[in-house]
C-alpha cells in the first residue's frame, strides 16, 4: 500500500538524515522503527504523512505517486487516509475529549448522517479504549494515558487506512504504555489499518509484526 524509494533529506545545520532509503509497507501490516535520538524517525513519519517533504525519491500510496499533489490535494490525502498519534497528545483545550474526538470531521465537510454516523463510532471507540466517561471532560482534567487514549480515537475517526504514531508512548508511565500499544496492535489486527510507530521502546516494538531499525539513513531489519 506504501512504498518508499530512494528517499533522501538533509538539513543544512545537520546534513544527510535519511540516504535513499526504501521501504515497502503491505496493507494491514505494523512496523516499528527504532534508533537513536536524531536518527530520523520523526523526519521519516513527518514525509510519510506528507507534513514534510524529501529532497529526492518517490512516495507511493496505493499505487499512486504522492509527493507531486497540490496543497489542497496533500491535506484532502492526509485527511482520509492517515491518522497521526504524536507523542504529546495535542488535544485542544477549550474542547472537550469528544469534541476533540470529533474534530477532524470538520476538514471536510459532512452531512448531518454521516455525522451521526461517526458519533456512534466514536462512542464504540471511545467505550473500547476506556475513556467513555471522561468524554465531556476538557483535556487538562484528565490524565495523560486517558488523553492518548483519546488521541487515538481522534486518529481512527475518519477510518484511515495508515496510521502514523511517534513514540506514542513516550510521556506514559509502564501500565498506560503497555495498555495503549496493546490498543494500536488491536486496532491494526480488527480494522486493518496500516500502522507504522517510531519508538524508543522494544516493548512497543515487540508488539508489532516488523521492527526496523534506521541507521545511517537508511532502514535495517
Ligand atoms: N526542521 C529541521 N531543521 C533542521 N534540522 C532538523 C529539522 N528537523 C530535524 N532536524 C535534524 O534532523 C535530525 C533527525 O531528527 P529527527 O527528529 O527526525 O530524529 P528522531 O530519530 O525522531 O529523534 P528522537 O528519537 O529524538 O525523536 C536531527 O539531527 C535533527 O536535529
Ligand atoms: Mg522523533
């Protein structure tokens, strides 16, 4: 469903990141990258989901060239197709948790039945990650493991078919990191979404069908 080739990046204060690098995902498969600080997993996820660009090389999405689409084209792409779990979970604060949940619902616009639609979803969603009764609860009240909880169901509301997650479980304690990659594995085994999540962690890695390493700009098994 995604393939990368002779991907290339450099920043002028840093030099080559990633080096023609390739990488082909199939649908429904999970792949963690790990490698140390400043290796290039954020800049490899940030071109995948298209919120940065390669100096050279091709991305493929569904057989289909990427990095040639217009602006409107990237984020109509970006909205139907991934969803993104970072490692702050980027909630807004003056929305509630299902307001937030709900949000990426409005870049594009929807009628009132698929609205409808997507709040029952949601509410599966949300009563399947645990965090049904904080849903009318604002961000700052609720705690960091039950906000990446909500984070993810904000990610799988428009039934993406990739989702990008980096170090989604970086600022969690033990329990909730084992607790929310046991969450991505399920949702990417029942809903096949494609998931590919940059790590520090070898739990998490564990957890996922592939694990690569990026080394020298390039991904390793
Ligand atoms: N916009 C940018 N401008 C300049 N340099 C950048 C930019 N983004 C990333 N870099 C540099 O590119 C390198 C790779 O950064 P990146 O964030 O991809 O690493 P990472 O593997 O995600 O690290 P971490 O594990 O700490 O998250 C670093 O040296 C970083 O300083
Ligand atoms: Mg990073």
């Amino acid at each position: 469903m995604l393939r990368l080739e002779k991907i290339s990046k450099s920043f002028e204060q840093r030099g080559t990141v990633l080096d023609k690098l390739d990488l082909t995902i199939e649908e429904g498969d999970s792949i963690a990258v790990t490698g140390p600080s400043g290796s290039g997993k954020t800049t490899l996820m940030n071109i995948i989901g298209l919120l940065d660009r390669p100096d050279s090389g091709n991305l493929i999405f569904q057989g289909e060239s990427i990095l040639d689409l217009n602006p409107g084209e990237s984020a109509r792409h970006r909205n139907k197709n991934i969803g993104f779990i970072f490692q702050d979970h980027l909630l807004l604060p003056h929305l509630t948790v299902k307001e937030n949940i709900m949000l990426p619902l409005f870049a594009t616009s929807v009628s009132a039945e698929e609205y409808d639609s997507k709040t029952g979803y949601a509410e599966n969603l949300m009563e399947r990650v645990g965090i049904k009764s904080i849903a009318d609860k604002y961000p700052f009240r609720i705690s960091g493991g039950e906000a990446q909880r909500a984070t993810l169901v904000r990610a799988l509301i428009n039934k993406p078919l990739l989702l990008l997650a980096d170090e989604p479980t970086g600022s969690l304690d033990a329990k909730n990191a084992d607790l929310l990659g046991n969450l991505l594995v399920e949702m990417n085994l029942e809903y096949k979404i494609t998931l590919i999540a940059a790590t520090h962690s070898f739990d998490l890695a564990a957890k996922l069908k592939q694990h690569m390493k990026l080394e020298n700009g390039k991904l390793v098994k």
